[in-house]
C-alpha cells in the first residue's frame, strides 16, 4: 500500500511556482497577486483562508484578504467583487464558501469575472471545463488529477467510481475523469444517496473517488483488492481521547480500506493540501493570460 | 416490448405549443421566432434545417433561415450572428452543425448570445447545466429525458449507461440523469471507446442510451431482459433492396436488443423527431425570457 502524500506533493508544485515566479520578477514581470474574500468568522472558512493567504506569502505572490462582517449586504459584497474585476493588479480572486444563508450564492459567483475565477466556479468556466476548453479547473478536482498523474496511477480504461455529485468536487470529477486527457479516458459512474446497490458499484471499481461527507462510510468489505482510493472528505469526529476533542476524519474508513488498497489518500495530508497547490496553478495561469 | 413513440411525442409536444401560441397571439402578444443559419450544402444538414423551419410553420412560430455558401468567412459568419444576437424580433437562433472546417466551430458558438441560445451549446448555458441552474437544455437530450417522462418510466436509483461522451448528446445526457430531477437520480456510467469491458456495464444497465454512432453496434447479447433502450445513433447503412440505396439503421441492433427490451425508441421515429420538438419549447422558453 502507498500513501499519496498531497502533503509532500503540494509542497513540490508549491516549489516549482516559488521558482517561476522568482524567474518573472528577476524579468521584471508583474507578481500574481491573489486576492480572497471571507464573509463572517466560520472556523473552517477562516482556516481555509488563512492558509491560503499563507501559502501566497511562502511562493512568493502577493495576496490581499478582504475580511467582511457577518452581516455584509449581498449589495455590499457585489461590490467589492466589481472591485476586484476592474483592479489590474489583480490577477484572479476568490469568494470563500459558504456564504450567509441572506446571500444569493449563485448570483454571487456569477459576479466574479470568469477570467479572474481561479476557483473555477463561474458558470462560463464550469462550461468550458465540460466542453473540454482551457478553463480554471476547480481546485480539488484538479488536484486529484495532479495527485494521480504524479504517481503514474493509470487511469485510462479503468472501472472510476465517484461517490457524490457535488458541483465542488463529484460532478466535475466525474467529467474530468471520463475526458481524453492525462488522468483520464477512465469509464465513470457517479454513485448518491438514490443509488440502489452501492456496493455492487463500489466493489469492481480500480478507483474511488470518496466525496459524501459522511466520515468513515466506504468501509474494507465495500472495495476490491488493489483499488485506488481517493478521500475527499473531512469531517470532525467527536474524540475524548483528544486535546481539541475530536478528530479529522475522511469518507473511508482508512483501517479497513487501506489494508486492500494499492494507493490511499491520508485524511489530512491528501486531498487538502492540493487544493490550495492548485488554486496558486490557476492564479499563475490567470497572470499569464492577463500577461497577453 | 413497447416502442417509445417519438414521432407520436413530439407530434402531442407541438399540438401543446401550438395551442399556446394561439393563446398568446390573441392576447396580443408577439408571435415567437426562431432563426436557423446554415453554411454549405450538406445533404443531412439541409434536411434538418428543413424540418425545423416546417415545424415552427405548422405550430405557428415565425421562422427565418439564413442560407450562406460553403465558402462564408468565419467573419461573415459572426456578423450575420451579432445581428441576430441584436435583432428584438428574434427570439432564439441555431447555427446548424458541423460547418465547414475553415471555421472555428466554438468560436461561432461563443458569439451567440446565451440568451437567445436555444441549441444550448453555448458554455454558459453548459455550465449552467452542469450546475442544475436555469438554461436551454441541448435539445437532444431534453427530448429523451421527455419521452423517459412521458412513458412514466422510473429512472430513479436505475443503473444507466450512456455509450458515448459528445458534447451535444453523451456528456449532456449523462450530467442531466444524474442529477435529481424528473428522469434523474440514476446511478450512470458514460462508457466510449476505451472502456474495458464494456458488455460487463451494458449487461448489467437497467437503461441504456447509446449514443456513439456506430451502426448496430449493441446487440441482444450485451443486454439483459427487461432493458430499456434509447438509441440516439442514425446512420446511412447501403442496401441494394432499398430504392435510395440505403436504409437508416441506429446504434442498436433492433432485431435482437428489442426481443430483450421492455421500451425501446425505433429509428427513425424515436429520438430524431423529440429534438425538433424541445428545440421548439426551448423557443418559447426564450420568448417567455425575453417578455418580462
């Protein structure tokens, strides 16, 4: 069983854009700036966040964090978006989600110019990733592609089976996978709560794309030998035998699974942190476009 | 076995927007109309571009049909597309496919307006779709999510395999089955041309929409009793004993997939004549869109 470390992954493409962008500045080329919206004082959204901002500093891009109350109008925040649109410094920007239940998600992420939409979540941007054109990738899919492809996990031809159909993760997932591309031409079936015999898919699959958000669910008689697993999930477990009083805990019970499993993802250390990797590829991606 | 009944589908479809129409002309309301622009002479392109300026004559749409000669420049082109993107009167407008390889086939579809996009082809109309929001749905798989509809046939937790991932029918078709909706909520798997195994995924599919163009390529031995059959392929396949020289076979091997199936389309007369049909009410939709 090999465990595929996003950690160390993340940390090489982290690497490779510290050093383009140390290239384009020796240039004299503008530095990708970054910048990040939070609306109200969630606890994950604000570690997300955080991180992000973090990560901008360790490779050196600019970032700008816009930190609004709670209570910001849907009016305010779209004009803050409109903000960020016009403002030439800046190369590609991000809503975190989830927003207060009095903002229009959609009418927000809509705002968002699609070419500064480096999390891929702008209507034009998810049609073009399903019509197979550039596009910004959203973040995590992308970061499994990455994950895969770096580990040489072979991927065309295979039995995919992706649990979920979020528009975050399981849905462009399931599409990206099924595309002519690295990491992909594998045949995939899409797995919800309406589906009849779960396991009968789970079973036969060479890959599985856990992405639910119920912790521990795909458990070791569900899986094959030798399959490929891919923990999505991130849940708090209630742990008493913890100082913070819970535990991280993935979609797979990783006891069981791993002791079949030919590659794992660790939950935290796998999925996570290439997400944010590849949210600084996309940024790098959108100042080359704005270069031309 | 019972034959799901384009022909007889579409033909109650139109009878119902006909007979909006007439309610909406009398109220004073303008009448819709829809556009078609064809570049060339392709045999097949001609006959449908035909078949949709007829049905909006018989259901009292208006209709324009913009005949250019194969050698139009892309520039032309767009031009003709910007004044029916500016056009009040035009309510929606297709640009028929494929078109002539000097042309750059999603530039042109870029440039139609997504609200007057009643192919559904436009990314952000795909993007919509892949995201569950309001949009044109491409017409083709509207039309078989309708038949499903219309013969009360449970999609929900089936297990689904579309052969075929397109742009216009395979990928569409596999997002929209998935998603909870009317004929939604299956379990589906996208199969194509790498898929290993693949009778191993269509014996086991309680629905299967085969969409690869390939004529007669799913036979009775790759299916099991009781399947239910959309078969979107129509090929030209010569035969002497025909007095054209060839008669129009689908993906699907009817003789012997249709003694196994409880539902089956027929071709033609299954899923060809559902598409002008949701064409049509994509038409109205953008009319309805347009008036408020």
């Amino acid at each position: 069983m090999i465990l595929l470390d996003g950690k160390k992954v993340s940390n090489d493409i982290k690497d490779e854009i510290a050093s383009q962008v140390k290239t384009m500045t020796s240039n004299g080329e503008k530095t990708p700036h970054l910048a990040a919206i939070l609306v109200g004082t969630d606890g994950a959204s604000m570690t997300y966040v955080n991180a992000k901002v973090k990560a901008c500093e360790r490779i050196g891009f600019n970032s700008t964090l816009i930190d609004l109350p709670e209570d910001t109008t849907e009016a305010v925040l779209l004009d803050k978006i409109h903000n960020l649109n016009d403002d030439s410094d800046i190369d590609g920007f991000i809503v975190q989600l989830p927003l207060p239940k009095h903002i229009d998600e959609q009418k927000v992420l809509k705002a968002v110019n699609p070419d500064k939409d480096v999390d891929g979540f702008h209507p034009t941007n998810v049609g073009r990733m399903t019509l197979d054109l550039p596009c910004f990738l959203p973040a995590t899919p992308y970061g499994i592609l990455e994950l895969l492809e770096r580990y040489n996990v072979e991927t065309s031809g295979k039995d995919v089976v992706v649990m979920g159909r979020s528009h975050i993760v399981g849905r462009p997932m399931s599409i990206l996978m099924s595309q002519k591309r690295k990491a992909g031409n594998a045949t995939v079936t899409v797995v919800h709560s309406r589906t009849e015999n779960l396991s009968h898919f789970t079973q036969k699959a060479d890959i599985i794309v856990a992405a639910i958000g119920i912790s521990e669910f795909l458990t070791g008689d569900m899986v094959k030998d030798g399959v490929v697993i891919i923990d999505v999930g991130i849940t708090r477990v209630p742990d008493e035998t913890k100082a913070r009083g819970y535990r991280l805990a993935g979609d797979v019970d990783f006891e069981s699974v791993s002791k079949k499993a030919s590659y794992i993802t660790p939950v935290p250390g796998g999925v996570g942190p290439m997400t944010i990797a590849m949210l600084l590829k996309n940024t790098l991606l959108a100042r080359s476009m704005h270069k031309s």
